[in-house]
C-alpha cells in the first residue's frame, strides 16, 4: 500500500490551505446540545464500523517493519464519535489512526471551535492517534470543482485511505447545481482504486426523499438496476419481488423518483446505488469487487424513514485476469460480473435492518448504547448538565420514531 503523511511543517493556521487551527483552549463558551446522530441507535451504526475497521486491520498485509498507520477520512460532526469509537480497535490491533476530515464548519462558529479543540485533544493521545491527523476546512463537494480542485491535492497528499466514512447529513441524490455528492463520490474511487493495494472500506450515510432526489442522479442509479433486468430474468424477478411490483412494470415505475413511495425509494436506491459503485470499481484497473455488508434504514427526526447507512468492503483483486480471447467473451464475463453482484444487492437490500425497530422494546441494549454514547460525548467534554438530561432526551426521541410524537 502507497499512501502518504503531509509535510509536517505544513501551517496549520493557514485557512487558504484548508487546515483548522488545532491551539485552542476550551473557554466554557462552546454551546453544546444533543443532536439527531447521539441517539443510542446511531452508536449501534458506529459500533459496525468499528467492528469492521476491527477486522481489517487483522487482515491488512504490511511490510515487515512498516509503520502502522490506519488512514480514515470522515465528515465529522464537531464531537467528532466516529473517530473516538475507533479508539479500542486501534488498541487491540496496535494501530495508529491517521484521520483526516472535510469540514465546511464556518470559521469561528461553535462547531469549527469543537472541531479544534477536539483535533487537540485526539492528536494528544499519541498512543493510538497519529500526530499528522487533521481537520481540512473544505466541502466534500470542491473534489470535483474547477479543473485541478485544491481540495482534491490535499486528499491526494494523505490517501489512499483504509476506510472512506461519508456520513452525509445530506442527500447523496440532491438537486441543484452545487449538489455534486454522487460526482464526489466517484472522484473518490477513482483515486482510491489507481493508487491502493489492498482491501478498504466504505461507509454511506445518506438521507433519501422524493421531493429531495434529482432525477438526472436519480438516472444513474436506475440504469445500474435497468441494466440487470435486461440480461437476467432472476434479477429481474428479485427486483420485482423486493419492490412488490408487477410483472415487467418496474421501467415504469422507476421512471420517475416524485412517484416512488418511501419504501420504494429505499430499497431502490439501496440496489441501484450498491450496483453503481461495484461497476465503477470492476472498471478500475485493477479491479476491485464490491461486497456489501449490513444495511441499516431510520428515522432522522420523526417516525419517517430517510436515512440509509450502507457499509461496503471493497477488496483488492490484484492483477487483472487475462484478456479473453474475443469481445464476445470479454462482454460475457462481465455481464456475469455484474448480474451476480447486482443479485446480492438484491439479497441485502432485503436483509435491510429497521434500526428504530430493532431496539424497540429492547431496553438492555438501549441503555448499553445509551451508556456507550455518554461516554463518548464525556470525552468530547459535554458536561454533566447536558449528559443528566440525556436518558430523559433520549427517550423522547424515541417515541418520536414510534409515531407518537
């Protein structure tokens, strides 16, 4: 594995460059409150990526006497828990996590400065964080800005990563000509795939809705589910099945996304995107094969379910097979490729986990995530006042994803 640690000289008060500045005392003026993604479900959320980050770091294969160095970009919340969840992983497996964060925090505000003291405070624990991890004031969508995007060098200078964790608050497939997340998306993999050699992982959080989906992104993932039906009656019936819809009636119905029902749309894009992200990666050279693990659909505020949180690995398969001998053959196998991936997606997607359904009436692990997600938030120095009222917070929220609030 290649994979670079910018210059340390490197200013970190130099906002034009993109870095937050980490020298920064806490004055006690920070407000902090309790947000969507500390509700315990969402600790469950983490707890996956943990477990996975776990297991590939058993299964990396490093030099003899290489430096052990685990390389995660994240979009962190100011709290920044995704990193601090990693912290028993890299322990037991002695890894020294390098994160490296986008963050499009106004300079200034209560989040930039969280996100300061707590890069501090992280970057203090050199047992386990490595001294070269930073917080880069860029929007994840300057990747795909401009002819040579600034934003895109600095991830160059830190990747290729071990995992990729998009934890949108967003939506993946929104509209409007500044909304480029999916075109991110792809620059991400394409400078992952030229420059790694071995497996990573990837983690998309992503709301979805019908009034906030455009239909030209929307396209894409259609034509990666289109695709499929058209060389595979299996496909095509699984997909059927999956959305409960009629005979030959899902070019139809997937036409147009203002007429999908919520469950519809999710169980769409869970498919189409899973499928366009394992043909971009099969394309690259060499090639990579996209296994998708557990899925998770809940609530972000309501009884509604908007967001999805899909985890990928994607694992190196070395030198690309020979050449088959004619197009013909060529364009077989990589049908064959693409049907079989397309119907594991389809067999995920229907494995799908309700994550407000699955702690429901199940206090135990609701109080072990509870307990989890105030220990984490300690860290982040959230006080005691805030942490006091969390259980009571926390219940409230979760009559809400019943429908009673």
């Amino acid at each position: 594995m290649s994979g670079g640690i910018p210059n340390a000289a490197v200013p970190y008060d130099d906002f034009a460059d993109g870095v937050v500045p980490p020298e920064m005392e806490d004055t006690g003026k920070i407000v902090r409150k309790l947000e969507a993604w500390h509700k315990p479900r969402k600790q469950l959320v983490r707890r996956g990526w943990r477990d996975n980050v776990r297991r590939l770091m058993g299964e990396l294969k490093l030099p003899v006497g290489a430096e052990r160095v685990f390389r995660y970009f994240t979009l962190p919340a100011p709290e920044m828990l995704d990193v601090r969840t990693l912290e028993q992983a890299a322990r037991e497996k002695e890894f020294k996590v390098q994160f490296v964060g986008f963050t499009n925090a106004r300079s200034g505000s209560d989040d930039d400065r969280q996100l300061q003291l707590g890069q501090t405070m992280l970057r203090a624990q050199a047992d386990w964080v490595h001294s070269a991890s930073s917080i880069l004031h860029y929007r994840l969508e300057e990747l795909v800005e401009g002819d040579r995007p600034v934003a895109r060098t600095r991830l160059k200078d830190y990747g290729p990563f071990h995992v990729i964790n998009l934890d949108l608050c967003d939506y993946l497939l929104a509209p409007g000509p500044h909304a480029k997340l999916l075109d991110a998306l792809s620059r991400i993999l394409e400078m992952q795939t030229t420059r790694h050699s071995d497996d990573w992982l990837l983690f998309i959080a992503t709301r979805f809705d019908a009034d906030s989906t455009c239909p030209e992104k929307f396209e894409r993932i259609r034509e990666a589910i289109t695709s499929n039906c058209a060389v595979s009656n299996e496909f095509k019936t699984g997909l059927e099945a999956l959305l409960k819809i009629g005979v030959g009636t899902h070019d139809e119905i997937l036409s147009n996304p203002a007429q999908l029902s919520q469950d519809h749309l999710r169980d769409t894009i869970s498919v189409g995107l899973t499928k366009w992200l394992a043909s971009l990666l099969l394309k690259a050279n060499p090639p990579f094969e996209l296994e998708m693990m557990r899925t998770y659909v809940y609530a972000v505020d309501g009884s509604k379910h908007d967001m999805l949180s899909l985890v990928y690995r994607c694992r190196y398969k070395g030198t690309p097979a020979p050449a088959a001998t004619s197009a013909e053959e060529a364009a077989t196998a990589e049908a064959t490729r693409e049907v079989l991936l397309g119907l594991r997606a389809l067999d995920k997607t229907r494995k799908l986990v309700d994550l407000d359904a699955e702690l429901r009436g199940d206090d135990a692990i609701r109080q072990e995530l509870a307990d989890e997600t105030k220990a984490l938030l300690k860290q982040a120095n959230y006080s005691d006042d805030v942490l006091g009222d969390y259980e009571a917070w926390a219940e409230i929220e979760a009559v809400k994803a019943e429908g009673g609030g």
